[in-house]
C-alpha cells in the first residue's frame, strides 16, 4: 500500500479510535445505570474475603492509604467498621492484629482499615484541623473513605462505627466528635478523650495529656467535642471505652476523662446505672443504660498495662455495637406497634408526652416515628428524639440511648409546642413506615 494512501486511512482511523475511548466509559455507565435501575446487584468493587486497598477514593488531604476487607457474605445495605491502627502500625497490621475480618464473615459488615503513611505511623490527633469537622487532615480522608465504601456498597448510614487501639483509639475519639452524625459508636482501646492531646506547634505528642496530668470538668470536655462541629443538634454517637490501671504510655487518668467527657455529651450521670465483672480483674461501668447499648460504657483492666488488647475482645465491641447478629436490624411489620399520646395545654402552648410500644415479636433496632401537628402547633423543643421539621408532618427519630425496643418493651419521648388554639394530640402515628396502633 503506497505511503501517502496508509497516512490518509490512519488520519481517518484515529480520530474514530479516540472516540470509542473516550466513549465507551460513559456507555459501560450507562449500562450500569440500567442495571441498577433493573435492580441488578452492582459489580463488586473489590474481591471479596481478601484485603485490598483502594485508591482514588476522595479528598485526602494527609495521604492516608485505605484497606477494605468485603466478606462472601456481605449483606444488603451493609453496617461499616473502621478499624483504625496504633502508631508503628498500618491498615494491615490492624488487619492481622485483630478478628474484626472473620467477625465480618460471620456477620456481613464492611471492615475499613485507614493506614498512616507519615513518619511516626501515627495518626493525627493534636493538630487544629484534626479537631474540627472538615478542617483537614485525617479524619477528612477518613471520611471520604466511608463515603466511597457507602456509594459502592449501599452501606447503611446509621450503622457506622470506629474502633481503634492507642493512637486508633485516640483517633477514634476525634472520629466520633468531628462527626457524630456519621457515626453510631465507638470503641476506644488504651486512649484519651477528645481534644485532650492539642497542640499548636506542630507537634504530634503532648506530654501532659499522655502523662495523664489533663483534666478538665465534665462540660468542659464536651464543649471541646460540641464546639468541633458548632450548631449540631443530632444525636451523638455512644462509647465504650477499654483502658488498663498500669497503663504508662497514655496514663490511666485518661480513662475518667474520657467518661467524663462523653456522659457530658450524651447528657447523662457520671454516676455508673449498673456494675459489674465480666471476668476476673474487669470492672465495667455503664452510664445513661444498664443494656448492652448503653449511652457510654467503660471497662477497666486491674494490672493491665497499655498494650490490653487480646483476643475476643472484639466480640464484646461488636455486642456494644449491635452488630453481633446477622443481617439488617429488623423492623416492625404492620400492626406491630401501638402510640399513645397526652397533652397538657395552656393559652399558646403544650406540651405532648409519646410512650411507643413494640408489640411485634422482634427488636426494633433504629427507629422513626412519624405524625401530623394538628394545624397551627409547631414545635418549640422535646426530649427522648429529634423532631424534624417543626410544623406539618413531623419525624421524630430515636436518640443514641433509646433506639432499640424490644419485643413488648416501650420508649417514652416528647415534645413542647406553641399552638393558635388547636391543642389536639396527633391523630395517627407510623413506626419506621408502619401504622400503628393508637389508644
């Protein structure tokens, strides 16, 4: 074929090469796009029942590196774990460190291992822009984590949860105050609470706090959480907390300011509600609750030094979690539930008091009541959920402390308002969806 002829075909060719490049992405996503919409199961992103990291999976502000552990068995709309590692340590280390993997197997959530790549191997705790949402560094790669996790699986938003050990848990105790609406709990093994370890220079270690010499009231310390993310009305994250007496790396000190700090934020007494030992040389304490979901709970190892964590432990995490049943948490079927509701009215205003039964035969686990104001009520204030909107039809969602009923159990919430002169209580009531009985 003469020169000139094979020069004029490749012009033509190229251009239509480049197209079919440049095109055939947005076609495969299209496709994709149908078959989501036919209510195809989306391609893996990742093999399953192996570690893997993950790249390109949003701002990333301190070049942290993502590890994924997918079991076989993942479930629909999966809960999501962050495992996040001590100082020395990476993703893989906490992989091979703890079961949280063969835990997922037995189980169907999404392990998550963010892994530090700066010098010290720890993760930043101390700096201004760790301790504030959105401000920068780790926690908002973290987050862009969990966000790339939640749009490639269909994670379950409301069952997100960190756990760490040392500078995990220290980083675990950030996680949960820059963004406590991401969050459900926490577990923190051998840390300090939040804010705790600040500083301003630069550097990544404060002696004070680690030598346990820190102290603060307990409002103080949850105003150091609250102020991290201004004007969040939500409901926080529960914690439990894990620290040994004879800890000398991160004093054992730490350990009642960190119950102080997070019975301040979940707004309930220092004073323990049950006591007890789970096993020789354990004390643990549970605060706001006696279950195993209690607001805060904290576990104190007699003689333990700063490297506590073995074995088994993280089954006793997953219990706090609730994530040690497989499957999505159940919710009630028609006919399952029952509301009644009182109002105590004066000129403008009222207040209503909810009691919510569960008189199905499974736990509720996460719930939110639906209803109608009567018009002209809107609703000034309440307690046991958040109400959202004001006015019109209403949702009131459980807070972190109340969001499990068990079968034939009752959760009693309430609400003030401001009303025109229609003093009414709602009429009809829903339960995650469902109709309930009223009465």
């Amino acid at each position: 074929m003469p020169a000139a002829l094979l020069a004029t075909l490749l012009a033509a060719l190229l251009p239509l090469l480049a197209a079919t490049v440049i095109t055939a992405p947005a076609a495969a996503a299209r496709e994709s796009a149908r078959d989501s919409a036919r209510g195809s199961a989306p391609q893996e992103a990742v093999p399953t029942a192996t570690l893997t990291e993950v790249t390109n999976f949003g701002t990333n502000p301190s070049n942290l590196r993502m590890y994924l552990y997918v079991p076989e068995s993942v479930t629909p709309n999966p809960a999501v774990v962050v495992a996040v590692h001590w100082c020395t340590g990476s993703g893989p280390d906490m992989y091979n460190g703890t079961e949280y993997d063969t835990l997922a197997d037995q189980y169907g959530f999404i392990v998550l291992y963010p892994s530090v790549t700066r010098s010290s191997k720890c993760f930043d705790v101390s700096s201004p822009q760790a301790l504030r949402r959105g401000g920068g560094s780790d926690p908002v790669g973290i987050k862009s984590m969990i966000d790339w996790v939640t749009r490639t699986y269909g994670a379950d938003t409301g069952r997100v949860f960190a756990t760490g050990i040392s500078s995990g848990a220290m980083m675990t105790n950030v996680l949960l105050g820059d963004y406590p609406d991401v969050f459900a709990a926490g577990a923190a093994f051998s840390g300090v609470p939040f804010a705790c370890f600040a500083t301003t220079d630069g550097s990544e270690w404060n002696s004070n706090c680690s030598g346990g010499t820190v102290t603060h009231t307990p409002k103080e310390w949850g105003d150091l959480v609250r102020n991290a993310y201004p004007g969040y009305s939500g409901p926080r994250p529960r914690m439990q907390i894990w620290h040994g007496t004879e800890d000398d790396v991160l004093r054992y000190p730490n350990f009642g300011e960190q119950i102080k700090q997070w019975t301040n934020v979940q707004g309930v007494s220092q004073t323990p509600t049950a006591t007890d030992t789970p096993q020789s040389g354990w004390t643990r304490t549970r605060y706001g609750g006696t279950g195993d979901q209690a607001p805060v709970e904290a576990i104190s190892l007699q003689g333990v030094g700063h490297n506590l964590y073995a074995h088994g432990m993280a089954t006793r995490v997953l219990t706090f979690f609730g994530l040690d049943k497989s499957g999505p948490a159940p919710q009630p079927q028609p006919g399952a539930c029952k509301v009644t509701a009182a109002v105590n009215a004066w000129n403008t205003g009222l207040t209503a008091s909810v009691t919510i039964t569960n008189t199905g035969t499974t736990t509720v686990n996460g719930w939110k009541l639906g209803f109608a104001l009567p018009a002209g009520q809107t609703v000034t204030g309440g307690w046991g959920a958040t109400y959202t909107p004001s006015s019109g039809s209403v949702t009131a969602a459980n807070v972190s402390y109340n969001g499990t009923i068990a079968p034939g159990a009752s959760v009693s919430i309430g609400y003030q308002a401001a009303h025109g002169g229609n003093s009414a209580a709602p009429a009809a009531f829903t339960l995650n969806g469902t109709a309930c009985a009223t009465g």
